[in-house]
C-alpha cells in the first residue's frame, strides 16, 4: 500500500519541519552540496601557511611560496532512522479523509537532526580517537574562562577568547556555542549598570549566542560565522523519506535519512572555552 502524491507531501513537510526546528549544526556551518547518494567519500585539500606579501617598486621573481597542500579524504556516513505506519491508518486516512499520522517519523527526524548536531559540534568516535572530528573536537584555539554564573564573567571570557582568534587573523563577526547551563547564566545576569549581561556578548561578537545540549556543561565554543567558510556541512544525500509495504504485514514502512559529514578547513577558527 503506497501512500497518495498528497500523502507523501504532507509526510515530507512535517518531517522536515520536525528536523529543522532541532538542527543547530546548519546556524554554524556553511553548507556544500548535496552531492549526491553515491558519493561516499569527501576529499579536500588544506593550504599551508605562506609568508608575508613583499612591497617593491619593480617586479621580483623572489620569495615565490611553493604550494604546500595536505590532502585529507573523510567518509560520509548515513544518519538514518525508521519508522512503521499501519495499513488500517493509511486506507482510513485515504478513504475517510482523517489526517495521516505521522508523529513517529517526525520523531525519526527529530532523532536525525539530533545525530547531525552531535556529529557536527562533538565527531563520532568508534573507539578511543575520532572517526569524525567535530567543531569543538577541531578546535585550534582553547581558553580557560570563568563561572558564567557571576556577572562579568562571560565578558571577560569571551573577550578572551575573541583575542586568540584575532591573534589567528580571524576576526568578527562569531557566533558563541553554550551549554543549556550556561545560557541560562548568561541570560539571567545583570550588570552593575543595569543593563543585561547577553545584550553586551552579542554587541562583542556580532553573531549569534546559540544554545544547544550536545556540548558538555562547563563549556563553550567561539567560532567564525558560516559565511567565513573555514568550516562546512557537507552533505551528500539531503533528508529523505522513502516508503514501501511491508511483505508481510501491508503495513507502511518508512525510513528517513541523509548522508552528511562536517569538514573543518581551519581549526584556528575555533576557540573553546572550559571552566566557565
């Protein structure tokens, strides 16, 4: 039993409603793509650093930088969940006109976008090393801050780690990655001039402060806004819902998936910050 041209629609809309209102990872990352189903592996080449431009009053040939690229292959993994709609649900929607429910594979969306964030900001590890390096698993820069439950704090803290970014040549505007403790810190507190302490971090960065449980409580993460481009999502295959009937059963089966993997370009883009 396959489902209507209008049923598919509706299917689609709500599950791809139910993963943007969870995705974080594509607020902080370029995206590229898609690529393709068939594309299982992203190569990429990384330019090493060149000396400074040199100024003249003739043309010189010296000073000529050789290119020196290191070239890194990553795998694109399936991030994928399925679901099961019964026969009877899908004939009494069809013939009766009651909406189809399709609660269980906006949860299996939901469930993707989750996978995404964590692949995207942590990396996925098999055993002890990373498989797949995340945002703040790629970071290149690290500062030690201080409680954000004390006002002022995060002022300073991200002030800080604004300076180690600069020091890299990467400057505003960032976006700032909280952990649900922290963001609720940084909301509540109010300065000595009564102004509030979250209006003066996002004056500072420019960007965007982004809240999200998939980094551990105590930290956080500056980094340069996707427009930069020193980090991407790449995606291959982009979410998809496919259907067919169960042999057995008639019942309607259903997967949602993509294929995606973040790629970071420039670690020195990225600065954490511990003990806050």
């Amino acid at each position: 039993m396959m489902l209507s041209p209008e049923h598919y629609r509706k299917l689609r809309e709500d599950v791809v409603i139910a993963a943007r209102r969870a995705n974080v990872a594509r607020k902080l990352m370029a995206i590229r793509g898609p690529l393709g189903l068939g594309v299982q592996q992203y190569s990429y080449d990384v330019l090493g650093e060149v000396a400074n431009a040199i100024l003249s009053h003739v043309f010189e040939a010296r000073d000529m930088d050789v290119v020196n690229l290191t070239r890194t292959d990553v795998n694109v993994p399936v991030l994928q969940k399925m679901f099961e709609i019964s026969r009877r649900d899908v004939e009494s929607s069809r013939r009766y006109g009651i909406p189809l429910n399709t609660a269980l594979a906006s949860s299996c969306a939901y469930k993707i976008s989750c996978l995404e964030n964590e692949l995207s900001l942590v990396g996925w590890q098999k055993d002890s090393s990373y498989d797949i390096s995340g945002l703040y698993a790629s970071a290149g820069n690290s500062i030690t801050g201080s409680d954000f439950g004390t006002a002022g704090n995060a002022i300073t803290s991200v002030a800080d780690a604004m300076g180690s970014l600069m020091e890299d040549e990467v400057f505003p505007p960032y976006n700032l990655v909280l952990h649900p403790t922290q963001y609720a810190e940084l909301v509540g507190n109010v300065l000595t001039s009564g102004d509030r302490e979250i209006s003066h971090v996002k004056e500072m960065i420019g960007g965007e402060v982004v809240v999200t449980p998939f980094i551990s409580d105590g930290t956080g993460m500056l980094l340069a806004t996707p427009e930069a481009r020193f980090f991407e999502l790449v995606v291959a295959q982009d979410l998809t819902v496919e259907t067919w009937e169960d042999p057995d059963t008639k019942n309607l089966r259903g997967r949602v998936f993509e294929c995606v993997v973040p790629v970071v370009y420039d670690g020195n883009a990225i600065c954490k910050l511990t003990s806050i």
